[in-house]
C-alpha cells in the first residue's frame, strides 16, 4: 500500500489516475477498504452483507496483473464498490430489508452490475436500506439503523441510507442505489455526498426489486460529479430484459462534463413551493451555492413553478398503489412479516381507486411533465434548489421537526423537493454545498430536462472545481 496515502480522501478520478500509472493497486485498495469497514461499520451499519474477502482480493489480483499488462478497462477498473441491498447480485443475499426475502441469493446479476463489473469494478458487499425501500429515513427494525457519519445521533436518510453512509464514511468510493422520490438524493445530501438520480430508463432496472415501477430508478452515490458521470457511462443504456430502458446512444458523460461551456448553460431558480419552508441555514448555504454560481459565470434567472399542489399528491397515489400491486401476493399471504410502517403504507395503497391513479397519471403526463418542460426548454436550461429544506435529523426527530416557526412532518420535509422528479422521470444530481454551523452537510439539487445528465453534472464538476474543499472527514474518521 502507498505509504500516508488516505484513500477514502480521494475520488474515483484520482484514484483511478494513480491506478492506471500503477501507483496503487486494486489489492491496496481492496485491504483499505475492508480495514475501514471492520473499524466502522459496527457503529454505522452501512452494511447488509460483507463479501468474502478471499474472493475479492482474487479479483482485485486480477484487476492488477491486467492492468500491469496495459489491458486497463477504464476509471472503475479495480476500484471496489457496493450496492443497495436491494439489487440482485449473483451468489449474494438480496434481503431488500425485509424479512421476506431474508435468506434469498440470486442467481444472476442486475444489469447495472452486469455493466459496471464488466469495466472491472470490485463488489464487496451491499448496503443497509429501508425496508423494502418504503421510507425516508435509513431505519430499518430488522437490520438496524444506519448511522450519520457526520453525527451518530442523527438519521442518514433513506431509502439508500447504507449507501450514502458507506460512501460518506469511506467504506467504499462508490454505490449503486435506488430513487423513487428521493432515496438517492436526501441521504446523498444528509451525508455530505454526490447522489444522481438519471432520466427514467437511462439505466437498466433488470435485477432489481421494485417499490413503485413507474417511479423507480437506478442511480450511484459517489463523491465527486465526475465520479457519478464514470459510473453512470459505464451502467447506461438499452436492456433487452427491461422494455422501459432507452435506446438513446449513452455520451461520454466524463468528457462532457470535462469540457462543458459555462456560458452555454442558464439557470432557474424558483421563486415558490422549492424555497417556500427552508431551515435558515440551508437556505444561507444555498445562497452561496447561486453566488459560488455566477462566479463561474453562469446566468441566474428567477422564475415561477406552476401546479405545485399536486407535486406530492400525485406521487404519493402512484407510489403507494403501485407498491401495494408489488406486494399484493405476500399481503395476502405474509402480512405479519412486515413492520408495522410497511404493512400500513402497503393498506393504505389498496383504498386507492383506479380513477385516481389514472387521473394521477394524467396530471403528470399533461400537467406538471409539460409544465416542466416548458420552463426547462424555453430560457432555462437547469433548475437548481436545496435539495432537502432540513440537514439531518435527530433520531428522535423522526415524526416532526421545526422549520423556523413551522412544525412539518419529517417525511414530508424530506421529500418536499425530490419527489415530483420521479413523477415525471428527469434527471436530477445533489450536490454537496457547505455545512450548517452545527457541522451537518447541506446539498443543492440540480435538475434538467430528460437525458441531460452531461448537463447537470457539468454544473456540479464545475461548482466543485471552485468550492469543494470544505469537505473533509470528521473526527471519528480521521484515524
């Protein structure tokens, strides 16, 4: 290993510099890892299942002598990496946080996995989640809790909590996760990590267990924006087992954000609903974030949203009636193996009728999906806002919480910003921003019109070129 060398500080782009040049080895970097994830996954549970390492430095050998051999794959060759645990990887339990699927081990890979291992990326184990994927939050009652890394007291938000946590915490430098209204993006931001969510289809759900289909995607937690557009390159594009996959040809998304003109890209900023409840001091840091903006010489343009009243109404009933068909066989037959939480959410998706998922259904196509567009396609070419109102919450926080001198639901703050991006598929990347005078991480969340992610990411990659370097880890992981 290279001797002073604290790997978790580095992102992907330059591990993967020094792993071309064969100044690190897929082996050091596998022994690093393992190292931090006995010393600190006890206290954070970010982990579901650890692979053996035996197989994994048999793979990271493999990984070196290829590459000495200059048969180099790309940036993600030899560099390990962890998946939801609701991803099916083959050989490897796939409890998705239930009961239910406890004890199930597929058989074969998703195809995000497929594609990201084919580029010579090292799985070593999958991440603690919300049951099922059904929450907010990172608590899960059979698994344990996942832990903030930044403080232990706090939630790591969900539903891709282990991710965001094993990444923060520099257990693993990238994840692959799941976002139905958020559960990339609030705990990406609640952790102080890079979480993007693709356009709907950009990336393959084959493999993967669903929550609520029509809102489902699959993205990564990383820490930079050009690590998030490596992974992103090497996972997109057509699968012939997922029917909703695009065929659009897949960019090189790493060379576009590279070589992005500033001066080519506008930005929106609402003036309602996305800003309207924002804890001060996320609105303070983003604030900075526009300023940090237009230092760059990007043109800032305020704007107005429209329909906001039915951003959340309309995801909820698609999201709780498809979820409830999902599960609708173990309901009848495995009731009590839910939590309490779950088994409720699940209830409550049968009172939904079918005239008001449709009309839910038409609402995003004809409204709010065309609403967007219009914004995005007339003189904006990016919208940008916190991407949660909150930095983490307390754990016993978990029902309500204060914003200024109003009293929210937790969930509902959590989600108020995500949620209608998975309604009507666009992409979206938070991005870390600064810290809370308490030391939490803020983030802003940056969104285009449908496959643009070269185009949000380059707005991050190019913030982070500028403003970055208040990142750094705490105390607990420092040693």
């Amino acid at each position: 290993m290279v001797k002073g060398l604290r790997f978790c500080s580095l992102s992907v782009k330059q591990m993967s510099e020094k792993i071309k040049t064969n100044e690190i080895s897929p082996v050091d970097l596998i022994e690093y890892y393992f190292d931090r994830i006995r010393k600190f996954n006890p206290s954070l549970n970010a982990f579901i299942t650890v692979i053996d390492e035996k197989d994994a430095y048999n793979i990271a050998r493999i990984a070196e002598k290829e590459i000495s051999h200059g048969n180099y794959l790309g940036p993600l060759h030899g560099i390990p990496f962890s998946i939801k645990d609701i991803i099916c990887a083959k050989g490897i339990r796939c409890t998705a946080g239930s009961r239910i699927l406890s004890e199930y081990v597929p058989k074969a890979d998703a195809t995000c996995i497929k594609k990201i291992k084919k580029q010579g990326a090292i799985l070593i184990g999958t991440n603690n989640l919300n049951e099922f994927a059904s929450g907010i939050t990172g608590v899960n009652p059979l698994h344990g809790d996942t832990k903030n890394p930044w403080n232990i007291s706090r939630i790591s938000g969900g539903s891709s909590g282990g991710s965001a946590v094993a990444v923060s915490s520099g257990m693993v430098s990238v994840s692959l996760g799941t976002d139905t209204g958020g559960s990339i993006r609030v705990p990406a931001s609640l952790c102080g990590v890079v979480g993007l969510k693709p356009t709907y289809g950009r990336v393959s759900k084959d493999g993967v267990v669903p929550l609520a289909p029509s809102l489902d995607h699959v993205g990564c937690v990383t820490r930079s924006a050009w690590d998030a557009a490596a992974v992103l390159e090497c996972m997109s594009g057509w699968d012939p087992s997922d029917k909703i996959s695009s065929r659009k040809k897949v960019p090189q998304y790493t060379k576009i954000v590279e070589k992005s003109n500033v001066e080519e890209i506008t930005i929106g900023v609402s003036n309602n609903y996305f800003l309207d409840y924002v804890d001060p001091e996320v609105e303070r840091l983003f604030y900075q974030f526009l300023e940090s903006l237009k230092s760059l010489g990007y043109k800032v343009f305020y704007i107005d949203v429209q329909k906001t009243e039915r951003y959340c109404d309309t995801w909820r009933d698609i999201r709780y009636a498809e979820a409830s068909e999902v599960h609708d066989l173990w309901l009848k037959t495995r009731i009590e193996d839910y939590s309490q939480e779950v088994r409720d959410m699940l209830i409550r998706g049968t009172t939904i009728s079918a005239v008001d998922y449709i009309r839910a259904k038409r609402v995003i196509n004809e409204e709010l999906k065309k609403g967007f567009l219009t914004i995005l396609n007339r003189d904006i070419d990016v919208l940008v806002m916190p991407t949660t109102i909150i930095s983490a919450p307390r754990f016993d926080e978990l029902m309500t919480i204060d914003i200024g001198d109003t009293v929210m639901q937790t969930r509902e703050a959590l989600l108020r910003n995500t949620t209608v991006f998975n309604s009507i598929g666009f992409p979206a990347v938070s991005v870390p921003i600064g810290l809370t005078k308490g030391n939490m991480p803020v983030a802003a969340q940056i969104i285009g019109p449908p496959f643009t992610e070269g185009k949000i990411l380059s707005v991050a990659y190019n913030y982070e070129c500028i403003d970055h370097k208040w990142i750094k880890f705490m105390p607990l992981f420092n040693s």
